[in-house]
C-alpha cells in the first residue's frame, strides 16, 4: 500500500491546473457519482481540477479528497481490479476520516480501471463519499454507465472549447457593440476556425497542432 499512499500524498501536493472555467451546465448531485465523459484531451481532467478548487475555496481540506488518475504506471495492480486499495490506502494515511462526512474520491481516466463502477456504488453507499470520475467517450457511454451504476450516477458530455470558451481562453469580451469590438471577435473566429477547440494546442505552432 505505501506506493498508492504516495500516489495520493503526490495528488494532494501537486498544484491544480484549473484552465479556463467551462461553459458545461453540469450539477453536483447529492447521492449520485459525478461522472464527465469526453474526448481525449478535451479538458475532462482540468474540469476535475476546477472542481477540487471549487471544494477547496468551500473549505474542504487536502485530506478531505481522494484524487488518482489511472493513467499512473505506479496503479497498475489497481486498475486490474482491485480498487479496493485505493480506500485502504487512504485510510492508512486518515484512519480518523472513516465514516465522516465531506470526503470526496476522484477518478481520473476511469475507463482504465475494471470494476470501476461497483467501486464507485460502494464508495456512495458504504463510505458516504461523493464520487467524481472522468472517461473517454471511445470507451464509455453515458447509458451503459447509467445502467451499470443503477441510476446512482449523472453523466455530463465535456466537448472542446465552444467558441465563447475560445473567446474566454483569449480574454476577449463577446462583444459586438461597436466596429473595433466586433473586428476583435471576427479575427478570434477566424483563429478558432483554423485552430479548433482543443485546449492544448490553442497556442501551438501550426505544425505541431496537425500532428
């Protein structure tokens, strides 16, 4: 257990990457597992992020929160099925967190792990934790995850940047009062015309975006 206790403690000391807030109308549910499914690298992984920050700024503390991504070498027994030492990993590290309130689990890439979703019903019933995942949508759908989970889940489809994401990503109001307001928003559209809406490659070079 002492690698996945150091996968957590490094989870916890990591600074957050919270990008640009997303535009998604997506809501916590008390009792439900919070699950966003996207496109690889669409922003699934920075809207975790946002919203440890958001729990955060509520008061949650770093113990408070469970965060693994399960592209992580070092999981690989886990991601074979044993989820399971996630828990004991965590209360190895806060035995005195066992059945309190306001803990909360992130699953990062969670369509690596097998079993997952049991895990989570588990997770929301057994250990009154409120449970976030994120998936690729290649290998998960949001009515088998409904079905599977028992309606114990709400799935939210996170997409690339809109253009009003691009607009805010740029720092441009969407304005168009006005001819030099609307010339700034024309020339971001022709930018995300020609650069699309993923997150990571809005400044790279050309040649490195159609790679």
């Amino acid at each position: 257990l002492t690698t996945i206790q150091d996968v957590l403690l490094e989870a916890q000391q990591q600074p957050l990457f919270t990008g640009v807030p997303r535009r998604i109308p997506y809501q916590i549910v008390s009792g439900k597992a919070f699950i966003c499914i996207g496109i690889r690298r669409g922003g699934k992984s920075t809207l975790l992020h946002q919203i440890i920050a958001k729990l955060k700024q509520s008061g949650s503390r770093d113990e408070d929160i469970l965060y693994v991504n399960f592209f992580d070498d070092r999981l690989e027994q886990v991601r074979r099925g044993k989820l399971n030492l996630l828990t004991e990993a965590y209360y190895g590290l806060y035995p005195d967190k066992k059945g309190q309130p306001g803990l909360h689990c992130f699953l990062d890439e969670v369509q690596m792990a097998e079993g997952w979703e049991s895990f989570a019903d588990r997770l929301l019933r057994a250990e009154g934790m409120a449970v976030y995942a994120s998936g690729s949508s290649s290998r998960l759908l949001s009515r088998e995850i409904g079905t599977q989970m028992r309606g114990r889940s709400l799935a939210w489809e996170l997409f690339p940047f809109s253009f009003l994401e691009y607009l805010d990503a740029r720092g441009i109001r969407p304005e168009l009062r006005g001819q030099q307001e609307r010339l700034k928003v024309r020339k971001a559209f022709e930018g995300y015309w020609e650069c699309g809406g993923f997150p990571e490659v809005l400044d790279a070079a050309s040649p490195i975006r159609v790679m």
